[in-house]
C-alpha cells in the first residue's frame, strides 16, 4: 500500500476492499475445508466493515461479496480528454453528483483500453473520438487525499475529435468547455481534482511520455 495521507472512513473502506480480495481469491483457490471456513469469515467480516461506511447493510453487502466469486483483481477505468481548438477542454458534469469530470468509466469486458475511452466520450457528450495518445495509467489509491475504495487503475488517452454533436446524456447534466482556471474552480469529482491539471500539463506538451503511478 502507497503511504498516502487519507481520511479514516476511506481507509476502513480500503481495508475492507483488500480483506474482501484476499478471502475472495483464497475461496477461489483453497480446497482445504478448514481455510474455507476462514475466508468466507473474513468475507463476513470485510463486509461488516465495509457497511461503517457504506450505505448499505451488512447483510446486502455480504450478499454482494458472496456472489462475487471470481478472481479479484484492480477494475479499470478509461478517460477520454478532449480539447477544442481554442485548448479548452471538455468536462461533463456528473447527473448524480453535480460534481465535474472529464468523461470517462468503467471498461467494458472484451473491449480495449482505447475503445472505453472513446465509448464513455460518445455516451456521455455525443461526440465521436479516436484515442490519438496514452497520457498516462494511474493508481487510484496514489492519488492524495482523494476518497476511494474499490481499487482502480485509470488509463487516461488524449482524443481527437471525428463527428457528433454535444449532448448531455442519462449520466451526465451538462457539458462545458473549460480554460485550465476554470476547470479547477468546478467541483471536480474525486480524482479528477488531479487528472484535470494533468491533461492541460500534458496536453502543452506533446512530445512528453505517457505519466505513470
């Protein structure tokens, strides 16, 4: 675990997360009944952790983490930035937070890094796009002070405008074309507070390798 600086309900939340992998891959793997019994324990109890901060009840999360059995490993989200041609970028803003973002989400199972990227851009703004360059492949947990529990890589891509017209979508309340001032004035969502600064960074400079962390 990187030493960051967290808050204590996120790090109970990422406690929990890693107990829940490590009964998760030991069930998938132990055929001796005696650790069977003490991962689904573990399970249990990484569930009942996990509802001090989460919404939900021990028992609905447990039920959760029982029918989830396969392998546990890091989910992986993909963005999409996208500048205009006078270097604004484009954020949308979030229909269940309000909070902004630049667009992106979870990749989808049989489909590339690139085209998750270009499917969230296309979903949540109506624009076509092509991934043109890899900014960079981030840890989720590496960003500071940023709330998380579920661990996450971010692959974040540099995209080049084809066709489409902007439209907000069931995910997303609004669109905006942004200067690098007044993206971080926003309220930005959870690690984009860290994303967006980088895109801009990266964005001015062209020829500079692909971030990593």
């Amino acid at each position: 675990m990187t030493d960051v600086t967290v808050d204590p309900g996120t790090r109970i939340a990422q406690i929990a997360d890693e107990l829940r992998a490590l009964a998760q891959n030991g069930l998938q793997f132990s055929r001796n009944p005696y650790d069977i019994e003490r991962f689904r324990r573990t399970q249990d109890l990484a569930a009942e952790l996990m509802a001090f901060v989460d919404t939900r009840s021990t028992v609905e999360i447990q039920r959760v983490f029982r029918g989830d059995l396969g392998y546990r490993t890091p989910l992986v989200g993909a963005d999409g930035v996208v500048f205009d041609d006078a270097e604004r970028l484009l954020l949308v803003q979030r229909a269940d937070s309000g909070t902004w973002c630049i667009p992106g989400g979870a990749a989808d199972v049989g489909e590339s890094p690139s085209a998750a990227a270009e499917r969230e851009v296309l979903e949540e703004t109506g624009l076509r796009v092509q991934a043109r360059r890899l900014l960079g492949v981030f840890d989720n947990r590496t960003w500071p002070s940023t709330p998380v529990a579920a661990h996450l890589y971010h692959i974040v891509f540099e995209c080049e405008i084809l066709g489409g017209e902007l439209a907000p979508s069931l995910e997303t309340t609004d669109l905006r074309w942004v200067t690098e001032d007044e993206a971080i004035a926003l309220p930005l969502f959870r690690a984009h507070v860290h994303k967006v600064p980088l895109a801009f960074r990266m964005h001015r400079a062209p020829d500079a390798p692909p971030a990593f962390h």
